[in-house]
C-alpha cells in the first residue's frame, strides 16, 4: 500500500514555520514589555525622588495617578487612598467657577494652563500652589487623560508677604520723618 505525505508534509512544514514565526513575536513583545516595564519604573522613582505633586486623572478629574509629594498636598497617607477620587474634592468652593470659566476652556483651547491655585488638604489645611496642567492626547491627538504639576508655593508667599510689610514699615517711616 502507497500512502502519498506530501501533503502531510506541507502541513508540518507549515506548521512549523507558523509556530517559529509566533514564537518570535513572542519573543520580540516579551522585549518590549520588559523596556517598557523598565522605563515605567524609571519614571515612577523620578516621580517619587521629585518634591514636586503629579498628578494624572482622567477628563472628569477622577484620580489615576497621583505621587507621594502630591499625597502629601492633598492630606491623604498614600497614593492608593486617592484613587478614583476627584480631584476637585481638593480644592475651594470658589475654584469650581475659575476652573470652569478659565481653566478648562484654556485647557481646552490650548492644551496648557497656569496659574496659582490654593489646594485644601483633606483635614482642610490650605496651601498655597502654583499648578501646570495640561492634556496627554493619543495618537490621533484627541485629549484623554489632564496631567498636573504642583509646587507649593507657601515659602515665596511668605516672602513677599515680609516683602510688603517691610515696603509698608519703610513708607510709614519715611512720612514721619
């Protein structure tokens, strides 16, 4: 009896190279993934090391991300605490209108906004800060997700405020005399 495998063998063949060639992209993704798990870890320790607040939500302000400097401003022990919070919680009764008459339609407009805004920590202890925000867009540059950099800016009001007075003391003085 004649059994023709040709075909059988085609198949095998095939089959093999199907296999080799999926195991290659496997391999080339299991590369990627570790670069890119590599370079996530980098940006977390800078984040971490920075005395600067990051923040990172999504375009209703839910929290996604935030680091422990930002935590710090905000009162709360640790980022998971924040998670899936708003950020507006964290914020003055009085901002809701700057942030929806100037904030977010510069946001909107520009991608970038700037200015000082004071933060109100969870206990509700006030800080001065000066926020950078802006939008992260995706690859057919439509926004989705706003980003946010805090500085407390309390040493500096402090200083001018001793600044002012200092002018005040110094003009009184000069009238008198």
């Amino acid at each position: 009896m004649n059994i023709d495998l040709t075909e059988r063998r085609r198949a095998e063949v095939a089959l093999q190279k199907a296999h080799n060639e999926l195991e290659k992209a496997v391999q080339q993704r299991t590369a990627d993934l570790v670069k890119a798990n590599e370079e996530l870890a980098i940006f977390r320790r800078f984040a971490e090391a920075s005395e600067q607040g990051f923040g990172i939500g999504d375009l209703e302000s839910r929290i996604i991300y935030v680091n422990r400097a930002m935590c710090r401003l905000m009162g709360e022990d640790k980022p998971e605490d924040v998670a899936g919070k708003r950020f507006l919680s964290y914020y003055a009764e009085g901002w809701k209108e700057q942030r929806a008459n100037e904030i977010i339609p510069t946001l909107e407009r520009t991608g970038y906004w700037q200015g000082e805004l004071p933060l109100v920590s969870r206990q509700g202890k006030i800080t001065p800060t000066l926020h950078h925000v802006f939008l992260l867009r995706d690859d057919n540059r439509r926004p989705f997700r706003r980003c946010v950099v805090v500085t407390d800016i309390t040493e500096r009001k402090q200083a001018e405020e001793a600044l002012r007075q200092a002018k005040n003391g110094f003009a009184a003085t000069s009238s008198r005399g």
